[in-house]
C-alpha cells in the first residue's frame, strides 16, 4: 500500500487566538484536499504555538543575572532569549559549547526549551512550545472528525537535532487519535523468531516524513499522510518521552 | 508536491552473493514500479549485509574472556554475540543496564554495533552492518542509474533507538546519488530572517518515511520514494556522524 504526503498550503501567517483548525481546512480545501479515514494531520509546533499565544515580546522581558551570566558563554545570544528558554526550562541537561540543551516542562529534550527566533512575523516575537501539545492535538482531532465524521490522526511536530548524528529532523511533539508507539513485541520475525525489542516511534517516523514537505522557510505548516493504516488509539506524545531513570543519556 | 513511499514486495529471503539489484528490480517489477528521474530507492541493511556475506555463523565464534565477562551484566545475551559486537566496535560508548552502545568502525553510534539476531533466516547466523554502507549505496546507484538512464538516490536505512526518546526509527546508515544533509543556511525564513543554523537530515527524514512501509517483520526490505525533489550529490551518509568532538553527548 503506497502512503503520500501531501503538503497543506496556502495558510495565512498565524496570529494569536486565530481559529487554526478552520484555516487548516481551508488550506486544504485550496489544496483539492479533504479528509478521509485513517488521514493523518501533521500539524508543526510554530503554527500551534501562535494559535494558543505561545509568544512573548522580547521587549517585556528583563534577564535574570543568571540569565545574564551564561548569556556571555552562549554565542551570542540575546540575554533575554536565554531568559525565556529558562522560564520553559526545568533543568538544563547540558550547558556547553554555546549551547544549551534542557528538559522542558513535560520532558522534552531539546535545544533552547524549542524557544524559537525564526518565523514568528515579527522580530520582537519569539514563538514557545504550545504549554501541552497533546491537548493541542486532542483539539485538532476533534475539529477534523467533527468536520469529516472519519477517524483522524493529529501529529504536532517540532524539528530538532540529536545526540551522534548531524542535521536536524521532524519528531513527534503532540499526537492524538493515533498511538506515538506501535508495539511489535511478540509478533514473529520472517524466519519465525519472536521479536523481543521492537516497538517503533511511529509518530516521529511519520513526523519526519511530513517534514519533506514541510521544510524550514517553506511556508508549508502542514501536511497530510494517506494510506497509513494505523490503529486508532488514545495516547499521547508524552508516551515517547523516556523516563530519565531508563535513559542512558541523562 | 505530494510525495509518495511504496513498498517494494515479493523478495526472496537473500543470501549471501545474491545480486540484490537483480532482486530489487524484479521486485519492482512485480510491485508494477518503474524508475523515474530523482526517485530515492531506500533498502534495509538487512538485505545488504546478506547479498554482501556479512553474516556470522555463531558456532564458529569464540567469546573471548572479555566477552564472557560482560555477558553476565547484559540480560542473559549470548556470549558469542556479543563476542561478535565487540568485534564490530571501534569504542564503547556506554555499557549499562544491560545495554550496549558502541561506536563502529566508520563511527556509527548504535546499541550492539547494529548486530541483529532478527530476519537472518537461520538461527545460528547473525547478521553484521555492511562494512562500507555508502559503497553499497553507490553500487546499487550505478546498477539503478544504469537500468533507468536517471538520476537516483539510494539509501542504506537502519532501524535503531535514540538518547531521550522511547521507541526505533529507521535511520540513513548509507547514501548515494543524493546530499544526506540538505543545507538551507543563508535562505531566510517567512520574516525575511536569516536561517543561520538550519540543515537538515533529509536522508534520516526519508529512511524514517520508509520505515513506515518496511516494518519489522513486515517482510518489505525496501521501497520507493518519488516526488522528492533532491537535488543530485555526490555525499555520503557518513556525513551524518557528528565528529567525537562536537557531540555533546559521548
């Protein structure tokens, strides 16, 4: 079964308290888009955020000396973006080389809390993580089957970088209506050994492949995966965050 | 543009000197695909390291006191695999909880060096990365291209877990005919920002996509992505590893 991508287009620059599922339909309307059972919606985080009033003016924010203190050692970063990312930061996992690796809220690992300068419209503007992207995406799969009356999967992505490898990929920030984790344990291997490890991140595998249509400066926010023949769930992206105590990188 | 991932089917289990582009193209064949310009052929290193013998019969190998040694802190493995991941590994990265995560020859970091017990079709048999993924890469290329008189990526893909987050996606371990890493730095974003660190993994983001109709198990060893406009490149997926040096996590 051949699965597509196909890129939401057309979207105006999102505001704060902008109605994002309506403009979402619309942008795919334009697209010659309509939704269909099992459709996954990959929504990114940038346009979630601007919808919820995820933003903070820089010129309302006044740095903590901390803030401050390791501004010098961050290359160059504006001392009140470092006070945001600590205002999202629950601990800082590394602090090295100019950058600033933390653990958000719900326990994301990334990069700058995902504080993000880029595209926010206004160079005053910096864009935060919605507060709890599940809930984002709860929302949106409720717009989507109320408006279509077929199963819809949601995924909110975020674009980060990782520990080993170079270059950043789409992860899974939020999910609804679809698991984040396809268990696989127990099911047998072609020579009919049992599978004893296998339980894959489908939420960021689908992640990744919407971000080919979603590149960074594309203005594409969203896309739509067909042909995935998921089972319907109810968990959330915060199942694929992995508890520090089992993670051997923390 | 939408982008499409399709399975390619009906391989038989490889072995060891069997011409995987032979197979691959017959698969093809009887999936009704046909090579286009620009299509990315992705193939899991499973078929790859077998079509090339880089498979171990256990009872030809020997644990080595070492191995014997750690065996016992690593849930009840088989000493002589993992006297085979020792073989395959240039430094261990972490040993812990019964976990292994080493750094390969070429610089892979991954758990056991990539040895799989899984889909080797013979119980006593366990199958090794291929030795030079992006020379698989570039034979498979130079047979796709020779074919289809197009221009092909090819990607050697890898199903392995992540620092931080639960649950396997698959990654690009060998690439050819397409840039592994997709360099947007200098463009500017919707604001007329300048993106000063964005470079994508494209070649992880499309392994990842193909994940999605390869799973484990599923006996799909490979598949077919089109409509991703890449541009033509020479690189090579050990462009992926980031340097020893700036990883801030080994």
């Amino acid at each position: 079964m051949t699965i597509s991508i196909t890129p939401i287009a057309g979207l105006p620059m999102v505001r704060p308290g902008d109605d994002l599922p309506e403009l979402l339909f619309a942008g795919m309307q334009r697209s010659g888009l309509s939704l269909e059972d099992r459709d996954v919606l990959l929504v990114c985080q940038k346009v979630v955020s601007k919808s919820e009033g995820r933003v903070v003016d820089l010129r309302t924010v006044t740095p903590s000396p901390f803030a401050e203190q390791i501004t010098a050692s961050t290359n160059g970063k504006d001392a009140r973006v470092v006070e945001v990312i600590l205002r999202e930061t629950k601990r800082i996992v590394k602090m090295e080389a100019g950058r600033l690796i933390v653990e958000t809220g719900p326990g994301w690992v990334c990069a700058n809390a995902g504080v993000d300068e880029s595209n926010s419209g206004d160079p005053h503007l910096v864009v935060l993580l919605p507060r709890d992207p599940d809930a984002s995406a709860r929302r949106l799969v409720a717009a989507a089957e109320a408006r279509s009356g077929c199963r819809i999967g949601v995924i909110v992505t975020d674009t980060f970088g990782r520990p080993w490898r170079e270059g950043l990929v789409d992860f899974a920030l939020g999910a609804a209506g679809i698991e984040p984790l396809l268990d696989l344990r127990g099911t047998r291997d072609l020579g009919g050994r049992e599978l004893h490890h296998t339980i894959l991140a489908q939420a960021d595998a689908l992640a990744a492949a919407a971000g080919l249509v979603m590149q960074k400066g594309s203005g594409i926010p969203a896309a739509l995966v067909r042909g995935y023949r998921f089972a319907p769930g109810s968990g959330g992206a915060t199942q694929l965050i992995r508890p520090r105590g089992s993670d051997l990188f923390r």
